[in-house]
C-alpha cells in the first residue's frame, strides 16, 4: 500500500496559524501529521510520500523526529501558492 499526504498549503483559513504547516498544528500531544502518518502505518501503509511547500523544512524535522521504521519520501512543490490540486 502507498500513501501520498498534501502538506504543502499555508493553511490561509487557519488565521494566525499561517506561519505553521497546517500538518503541525498539535492536537493533545502529536501533531496531525503525527496523527495521520500512524493511522497509515497501522493500516500497513509504509511506502509514503509527503508533498511539501510552505514550511518544507519543518515538516520534514517532524519526520525525522518521528523516527520511523520506514523511509518517507517528500515531494516539493514550488507551486504550493496556487492551490492543492496542484500538490496532488
């Protein structure tokens, strides 16, 4: 099984959260990307790929952070302004 995750976008409905991916934002104590990458794993997801753009670099430290048993690939996307259909 593959998975591709969009965290890419600057989450522009978030408000004031916009200079944090919205793939960061902490809920209890993981963040959802955390959250999402987990739920994949459980479900025997380990080939991932993270499309990334705003907070590229962030995004890909809450990875390695994570220290999974599998690698993750990460996409950039230099267009991430221009929507998440681009992303994807």
């Amino acid at each position: 099984m593959k998975a591709i995750i969009l965290a890419a976008g600057v989450g522009k409905r978030l408000g004031g959260a916009a200079n944090l991916p919205k793939a960061l934002l902490r809920f209890g104590s993981k963040t959802l990307l955390q959250r999402h990458i987990e739920i994949l794993a459980n479900a025997a997801v380990t080939d991932i790929a993270i499309v990334v753009g705003h907070g590229a670099e962030a995004v890909e430290e809450e990875v390695m952070r994570l220290r999974l048993p599998f690698p993750v690939r990460f996409l950039p996307n230099p267009r991430y302004r221009e929507g998440s259909i681009v992303s994807l």
